[in-house]
C-alpha cells in the first residue's frame, strides 16, 4: 500500500504471465457489467469506517482501469465507468464523489490488491481530497475489504469453472457415445470442436483430415465462431513443411505454433486472405492413430495475436486423442462395410453386393431398357486346379476378373458369385445388348492367361432379361440359363426361355406392394384361441398376419409370408406384428378381459438379428405387456443350426421372461438330440399330424411320442390344426394339454375375440 495518486503503480508490461492475468480478470465477467450488491458494500463499509472521500473497487484490463463499485458519502454510484491508464486514479475519484470539489494535489490515495490465484486483478482503493496520512485501522480495513473482494471473485470463477468443467465432460461423453454408436464421423467432429469452443470461447477449433494418396488437407469439422469460408477455403491444401501452420504441423506430425499468423512466414502466401478472415493466431495439435499414423491436426484459432496456455495444449492433445480414435473407427467401418461386400480374392463385389444391385435395378426402371443379368462359370475349373494348383488357379480367377471389368460399361456391375461364378449386372440392357456383352465376355475370357503358359479358359454364360420379373429370380434363371450353355459344350451364351415370367411376375409385384404396407394400412392381425382341454377354456391366443391389398385383394399368409422373407421386409413386418399384438391384449386386459397367453411367430431372419432381444424388451415395456405372458413361436428349421448371435438372442429372451416354443414340431426337420440339449417352454404339434390321428396309427404313434417328450422335457404341448371331433378326442385320450383349430375357434379380430372371453 502507498499514499499515490498515479493510475498504475506497477506498469503492466512488469506483470509476469499478463496474457494469463487478464485471460482470468475476462473469465470473471466483471468488466463492462453494472454494480453488484456484493461489492457496493464493502466499498460503503470502507468509505465510513475511513471517512475517506471516496472508496472504490478497480479492476485494470491491458487497456484500462474499470470503475466496478465506487462509495462516497452520498452512498453507491448506479452507474459503473471506465478511466484511461493514464489519468490519475486518486484525482478520478474525488471528482466523482464530487464534481464541483476543488481539488488541490497533492491528494491522499492508498489501495490495497484483490487477486485470485496470484494474478493481480485490481485494488480496493481510498481517496482523499486533502494531504492525509492513513491510520493502521484504514490500512487494515482497506486490507480486510480487499481480501473479501478477492474472496468473492474466487468463488465466482470456481463456481463458473466448474459448470464450465461438467460441460466438457458432458460434451466429451457424447463424443464417445457417439463414436460407440457408429455415428458418422461429421457429427462426432462436431460434437468435439463445439464442446471445445463452450469451454474456451476465446479459440475457434476446428478438425482437418490428412488424404496420404494427395497429401492433402480437407474440412472435417470447424467450431461454431470459425467462419465457414475459412473451412472453405483450405480444402485440398497440400501439407508442407512450411505450409502454414495445419500443413507443417501434418507434414511433421508435431505440435505446431503460430503466434501471430500475420507475420508468420509460413503464411506468407495467403496473408491477405488471412487479414480478410481477422485471424491472427493458429495453433495445431496433428491427429494420429494408434500406430502414429498422422491423420488430420486439430487446430485452434483466434483474433489476437498470442501464445497458448497451459490449459489450450491440454485441450488440444484431449481434442487430438479424440478425433483420432474417431478417424480411426470410421475407417475401421469403412473397411468392414467393403470387407461385407467384395470378394477377398478378386476385390470385386461379392454375393451380398450383387444382390442389392439387384434389387436396386428392378426397383428402378431404366428408360435405355430393361436390364440383363449374365451368370459367367468357367468351363473345366476342377481340372485346371488339379493340373495348375490352387495358387495358379485363384491367378486365373483374378485374371478373369480383370477381363470382365474392363469388358463391361461403367454403369454395369460385375461380381464374384462364390468360387468360378461371376455375375454382370447389365443396367437398362435389351435382349441385343446383353447378347452382345454375353459374346464380348466370352471372347474376353478365352484368350491366353498370362505367366500360365498357353492355358486358356473359356466360359458358359446364361443371360436373363430382368423387365417385370423379380430381381433374385432374375439371377437363377441366369443361372438356369447357364447350365443349359454349358450342356451344349460350353464356351457359349443362351437365354433363359422365360416359362416360369408370369408368376414371378406377380411375386415381384407383391414383393414391391408388401413394402411399407403396415405403414399403408393395409396390415391387420387377427387372433385363434388356443384352448386347455382340461374344461375348453381359453388359454393364450396366437396373433395371425393378414393383408388386404388395394391391388391384389386378400393375399394369403402362404403366400406373401414367404416373400417377405426373401426380400428382408419380415423384420420390420415382425416388430409392427409384436408391437400391435402386445397392446392389443394390453388393451383387453384393460377393458376387463382377462389376461391371456400371446403367441407370436418370428422367424430365423429376426433371431438373426443382434438387436432383437433388446427390441422385445422395449416393444414389452411401451406395451405395458407382461413378459412372462409373451410366447414367441420359432419353427423348428429356424433352430436346428443355430448361429452364435441367434443362441444368443435366445439366451437374452428366456432371461426376460419370454417363452420360447418350437412351431410346427414334426415337419420333418426335427433334431431330438438337440432339443434333448435345448428345451423350449414348448412345442406345437405340426397339423399334418393331427390330421392323421385317428385312422394313421403311424400319426398317433409320432403325436404320443412327442406328448411323452415333451413331459419329461417339462414343456407344454399344443396341437395346431384340430378340424374334426375325432381329432379332438384322440389329442385328449393322448394326454394332450392345449389345442387350437377351426373346430375350436377361428381366428377373429379383437372385438370379436373380447365378446369370446366375457
């Protein structure tokens, strides 16, 4: 403290670290907002307590002395001001205390430092209008009223830092969930540079990807105060040791530093463009995978020249870290999506592509034609393995594979089907132009291998026309045509004949018209009750699919029940059914029904599917529906073989309560040694079955074996297609627990089945 009427004391160009001192003084938030309670009053304790003309509490940026609280006789100023560096603090205040006061210097001025974290904010300050020697009582109180201040503002920024802190946290965390969620690289880049920008508003961050077959820099993602035209305007920089500051940090692969990118030589080249942006600093952090591999920088600009503090390095390796593991999963994606759908061997696209092509083509009509499949097998493979070698023949392959690429246009497709099969998916091509492209393969193929002697291969090709027919059928009358060339000696091109064009005409149609018909409405379910036939009574219901098409009418389960299948709309077909069924008994139950047992059938694709168990569990809870009331129906072929996902999905079924039961047990696929190591909660007995039971005495032999199994295997039995009296009583006589048929109960729809059980 000292009796002083200058504005500065201690020059700020003394002050150690003052980019960190007025980083923190700003974070406070104090400068430019209006007088606060908090300090009114210690400002008003210490004018009374001194009787000093004035008190103030003065904060100094790098520019300025900011007026926060001043305290006079006639109590607090309303309003907050700012003083130039150079006007003399004690002479400042005394005339605002009072503007008509004659002030004769030397004035009497003493101040006291408020501070957080050793960083020199400002002073709690004592002015008097008259030559005055300040008591130790003054001195101690301007102490007390500084160290308060300083209290406060301490309290204040940890308080803000730490919401600050939870932020980021909050922020990183969705940048991990969303990399755990394979969600696209863009929108975890942009999660990253905007949780990094809420933190640090000063820096605007932002993400560039290193492409190593251009050496080139591209936008990945920018913070939201970075000007997009900025983004803009690096795209396809080549990286250089002195190419500005993301090139030369990317071509080193270290961390690099531009204080002031104005003067920096590496930006020499674009410095006006630079001055049009008002960018002055960039600091640049290389991204890199696991192994070191450079893979973008993460770079932080801002307005004024400086250099970075501890806390912007730690952001940017945290940031770096990050987007690299970021990078790093999109190309490990990337990899598996192209590994899912090309051929090791050959790169071409594999069986799963040429299908989606497929499908791909006959939803979209071509106006240049209607489009050909070809199917290519090489003649003789067997005997050129046996007579090359496996390693000269998968030569061979990859040779063939060569030819027929360069052999098509580039809107066709060729793929390797499995083994010495290919496939050309000739898009908009008529029967003249696929014959054409069928004897350009041929040829192409036939000639010379190279580095394997004079060995030559030739080919037999079938070529199917797709026009209205279904795109899969499409590549097995391919096939059907390939077989019949290669009947004739090989080396040679037939079309399918096209007998079989009229119905898979209608299949493709209602492959086409079974998309998205739940969502049309035109889906609904009915219900058959299944009966104990201890005393008839009402038991469970199975949900049963039906379709009513504006087209074709009503399309029988037999029928439209296997396209789905074929064509993947099961899946979503299946969720609407489970979904619709479980609020429909909900439903009942609610309106004074009692509740019921729901059967529901699923089929391999959708226990195939990882995701399943986790979708019944959420369809039960949104339903309301019980678990353990919940029986999915699986038919037996569905779990003979099991993969390692479906026993899974199973797994995780029977740990939520559902039941688990074979449908249409004794269709002629059965395992017993595999049910013997797999009960189910239940089996149902196959109609065709029951429909022989009181005249075959091979059918009630097979329905007694599987009641006595079922018992020990402590699973129920029930017995589907019960028709006639007869059946009936021989499925009682046999101790069979449950049945369902037409003789009992039709299927019905809710209404109907809600008068049933009242």
């Amino acid at each position: 403290m000292s009796n002083i009427a200058s504005a500065v004391p201690v020059a700020p160009d003394s002050w150690v670290a003052e980019e960190e001192r007025v980083a923190v003084l700003r974070h406070s938030r104090l400068l430019d907002t209006p007088p606060e309670p908090e300090f009114d009053r210690w400002t008003a304790a210490l004018c009374e307590d001194s009787g000093a003309t004035a008190a103030a509490l003065l904060l100094v940026d790098a520019t300025q002395v900011f007026v926060k609280s001043l305290a006079t006789e006639g109590g607090c100023s309303a309003e907050t001001a700012h003083v130039a560096l150079s006007e003399p603090l004690a002479e400042y205040l005394i005339g605002r205390a009072d503007p008509l006061a004659d002030i004769d210097p030397p004035c009497a001025y003493a101040q006291a430092p408020v501070s957080v974290d050793g960083q020199l904010l400002g002073w709690m300050a004592l002015a008097e209008n008259s030559h005055r020697d300040w008591s130790p009582g003054d001195l101690r109180a301007l102490d007390d009223a500084a160290a308060a201040v300083s209290a406060e503002i301490t309290l204040r920024l940890a308080t803000r830092d730490a919401a600050r802190v939870r932020d980021f946290v909050a922020s990183n965390n969705r940048v991990h969930e969303l990399i755990a969620a394979a969600a696209p690289l863009a929108d975890v880049l942009g999660e990253l540079v905007t949780g990094i920008e809420r933190y640090a508003p000063s820096v605007m961050p932002s993400v560039v990807l290193l492409d190593h077959d251009t050496s080139t820099l591209h936008p990945g993602a920018g913070g939201p105060s970075l000007p997009k035209a900025w983004l803009a305007a690096i795209e396809g920089v080549v990286i250089g040791p002195n190419v500005g500051t993301c090139g030369s940090a990317a071509w080193s692969g270290n961390l690099t530093i531009t204080e002031d990118m104005t003067v920096d030589p590496k930006w020499a080249p674009v410095r006006e463009l630079v001055a049009s942006f008002g960018l002055r600093h960039c600091w640049s952090m290389p991204v890199k995978a696991h192994d070191g591999e450079v893979l973008g920088t993460l770079a932080l600009y801002g307005l004024r020249p400086r250099l970075p503090l501890p806390e912007h390095l730690a952001l940017m390796r945290d940031g770096a870290r990050l987007a690299g593991i970021a990078i790093e999963r999109q190309r490990m994606m990337e990899r598996l999506m192209h590994d899912a759908r090309h051929d090791a061997l050959t790169g071409l696209p594999n069986r799963r592509a040429i299908f989606e092509r497929l499908d791909e083509a006959a939803l979209i009509p071509s106006p240049a034609g209607i489009g050909a499949v070809l199917f290519v097998d090489l003649d003789g493979l067997k005997l050129l393995n046996d007579t090359l070698g496996h390693d000269q023949a998968d030569g061979m392959i990859r040779q063939v594979a060569e030819r027929l690429s360069a052999a098509v246009r580039a809107e066709d497709l060729v793929g390797r089907f499995g083994g010495d099969e290919f496939v050309v998916v000739a898009a908009g091509a008529d029967h003249e132009q696929a014959a054409q492209l069928g004897a350009r393969l041929l040829e192409v193929v036939s000639k010379p291998l190279l580095g394997i002697g004079a060995t030559v291969v030739t080919a037999s090709v079938g070529i199917a026309l797709i026009g209205d027919s279904d795109a899969r059928e499409a590549i097995r009358h391919a096939d059907s045509a390939m077989y019949a060339a290669k009947r004739e000696g090989g080396d040679s091109c037939s079309f399918f004949n096209g007998t079989q064009r009229v119905r898979t005409g209608r299949r493709l149609s209602l492959a086409r018209e079974l998309r998205d018909a739940e969502m049309r409405g035109e889906m609904n379910l009915v219900f058959q009750p299944v009966f104990r036939l201890a005393g008839l009574e009402v038991v469970a219901v199975e949900a049963l699919m039906r379709w009513s098409s504006p087209r074709f009418g009503e399309v029988s389960p037999k029928e439209f029940i296997p396209i789905a299948e074929d064509t993947g709309a099961i899946v979503p077909l299946g969720a609407w059914m489970l979904r619709v069924s479980c609020e429909t008994l909900s439903r009942l139950t609610a309106r004074g029904g009692r509740p019921l047992e729901l059967g529901v059938n699923v089929t391999a694709h959708q226990v195939a599917n990882p995701g399943f168990a986790q979708s019944v569990h959420q369809t039960l809870t949104h339903a309301e529906f019980p678990a353990e009331l919940l029986t999915l129906e699986i038919a037996e072929t569905a779990l003979m073989v099991p993969d390692a996902t479906s026993s899974r999905t199973l797994s995780d079924l029977e740990s939520l309560g559902v039941r688990i039961v074979l449908d249409d047990f004794g269709t002629g696929y059965s395992s017993l040694g595999w049910l013997k190591d797999h009960p189910r909660d239940g089996i149902k007995i196959y109609g065709g079955l029951v429909s022989g039971l009181r005249d075959d005495i091979g059918g009630q032999a097979m329905v007694t074996a599987v009641i006595g199994m079922a018992r020990a295997l402590d699973s129920t039995v029930t017995a589907q297609g019960v028709e006639t009296d007869a059946q009936l009583a021989a499925l009682r006589a046999l101790g069979c627990e449950r049945a369902q048929g037409f003789l009992l109960a039709r299927p019905m729809p809710e209404e109907e089945l809600f008068t049933l059980l009242r």
